[in-house]
C-alpha cells in the first residue's frame, strides 16, 4: 500500500492513520509536461519547422532542431553535491511543468514567425507561422517523418 502527503491550506496532510516515528523528506510535486504537448512538440512543432527547412533546400532533423531549441530554456541554480555551492544546470524539456512547456512551445512559435531563429544559429529561411491544428491533422504530421 502507498502512503501519500499532500499540502492543503499550507498544511502537510498524509494518508497515514498516524505518522509513525520515521525521517520523511517532503516535496511539492508538479506536474510535469503532458503527453498531448509532448506528441504536438515532436509530431507537429519540430516536424512543421523541419519541412519548413526542407522546402527553403535545408537539411534539418528533429533530434537536432530539438538540441537547438533547448537553448530557449532557462539554467536553473543547484547546489552541487560535491563542492556544495550553487551551479547553473540546463534543464530538459521534461523538466518543465506544463506552463513552462507551453511558454516554451510559444517561444518557438513567435521565433519562427519573426525570423528570430537566427540566434540560435540555423539557417536562415523566410519567416513562417505555425498554424493551430485538430488531432485528425496532428496524426497526419506525426506520419510525415519519423
């Protein structure tokens, strides 16, 4: 049997009868990326973005326009186990919440649509925008490339 704690009204409520005498370390959980973002980021977003490439006579792929847009998202301050002082780290994708996702899927639709893709060091093509999409239309786009 699992035994959860969650915050309410700024109080640690656990469903536990009674706690007994152990340590505990308590986290606020998050909720990380959907997988609806998830499938529309890599079956639609960087898909759209490479046949965009494609069309302009560019060679692109997905895992690198994927590296490459990583640089979009902001280092997050750790402390290091070893030296015990602050470091900056990169944070992945999947460390994003779901807000920060979506920030981050905006960021990448407005750098295409005002030809600010050039910061990130790839090549220059026309600006373009991404248009919103259905599930049937999502489908068809995660077929295009693999």
């Amino acid at each position: 049997m699992k035994y959860y704690f969650e915050k309410r009204d700024g109080k640690i409520v656990s469903s536990f009868p009674s706690l007994p005498d152990w340590f505990y370390t308590i986290q606020e959980t998050k909720k990380n990326r959907s997988l609806d973002q998830n499938r529309m980021y890599w079956g639609y977003i960087l898909t759209y973005i490479v046949k965009q490439y494609e069309e302009a006579g560019e060679t692109l792929t997905k895992t690198y326009l994927h590296e490459t847009m990583k640089l979009l998202i902001p280092r997050k301050r750790v402390k290091s186990d070893f030296t015990k002082w602050y470091v900056f780290k990169k944070w992945s994708t999947t460390d994003l919440n779901t807000k920060q996702f979506k920030e981050y899927i905006d960021k990448i639709k407005a750098l295409c649509e005002f030809w600010e893709l050039h910061q990130l060091k790839l090549p220059y093509i026309k600006p373009f925008v991404i248009p919103e999409i259905n599930e049937e239309d999502l489908l068809y786009w995660e077929s295009l490339i693999s």
